[in-house]
C-alpha cells in the first residue's frame, strides 16, 4: 500500500485557525505601533525644524522665524495665523520672508498645537516671543494612555520631549 502525500482538510483547517488567532493577536498592536511611530516622526520633525532655526539665527546673526504655513514651495510663504499647526510644513524665514528651509513634520492622523503661531529666535539663541516655556502638543487621533507627546522649548531656545496623557 503506497503512503498518502499531502495535508488532510482537519490538518489544513487547524493551520488556517491558528493563523486567523495569530492575526488577531498582531492586529491591535500594529495600529498601536504605527500610531505610536506617527507621533515620533511629528515630534522629531519639530525638534528638527526648531534646532534647525536656531542654529541658523546663531549663524547668520539674524532672527528666524519658525511658522506653520499652508504653501511652503512659495518663495515667501506666509504663516499660519492658528495656534493649530495641524499637519502643515513648517518654514523657517529670515525677517525679510526669505524661505530659508521647509520642513514636512506632518506624519498624518496627528494634531499639532502650539502656544504661538510663530517662534521667533534670536541671534543669540533665544526665543523672543514666549512669555514662559512654550508646550507643543502632538496628539495621534484616536489617542488613549500616554500616546501624547509635548515638547516644552524655552525661553533659551532648548527643547525638551516627555509623554504626557491624551487629554
């Protein structure tokens, strides 16, 4: 009598439970993962775009003007007015409006707040326009838990991150 080759339909069906368990169990924790990675990309971007116009007014000897903007391709862009950066590109200009660089901090599905719609850094480093320690809050949609971040920049021009709940 020769041996059968080949899966049964129990054996094949077992298999096919297993995996859908395994599926369901990664599932949670990926959307988790990419909400967790989406607020990191934000906050980095914003921690680049603000060292970025600091060293650059420490450089030139100028201010430089941090902003939320809807156009950054535009040669002079405009800033925002909100206080809610959203997901635009951030720009740094020099006084005059010259675009010096543009920076794509918006990673999606997350809000951006801030306490000002522009900083403003000096040539020595400092911020001119925050009364106190400015806080950026990045909150993910459908955050929960301590998913937040707030990046506190003070009036030295030094940026710090913690995680802060959701609310």
């Amino acid at each position: 009598m020769s041996r059968q080759r080949g899966f049964s339909l129990i054996e094949l069906a077992v298999t096919l439970v297993v995996l859908a368990i395994l599926v369901a169990m990664a599932g949670p924790s990926m959307s988790e993962f990419l909400r967790k990675n989406r607020v990191a990309a934000t906050t980095n971007g914003l921690i680049q775009a603000a060292n970025y116009a600091r060293a650059e007014a420490l450089r030139s000897g100028y201010p430089v003007t941090l902003c939320a903007t809807a156009d950054a391709s535009a040669a002079k862009p405009a800033c925002l007015a909100s206080t809610s950066w959203g997901s635009n590109a951030l720009v740094a200009v020099q006084t005059d409006g010259t675009l010096l660089q543009a920076f794509d901090v918006g990673a999606g599905n997350v809000a951006l707040t801030a306490p000002l719609n522009t900083l403003v850094f000096n040539p020595n480093g400092s911020v001119s326009n925050l009364a106190a320690a400015g806080k950026f809050k990045v909150v993910p949609t459908g955050c929960h838990g301590t998913d937040a971040r707030e990046l506190g920049i003070s009036r030295l021009g030094r940026i710090n991150s913690k995680a802060v709940s959701c609310s």
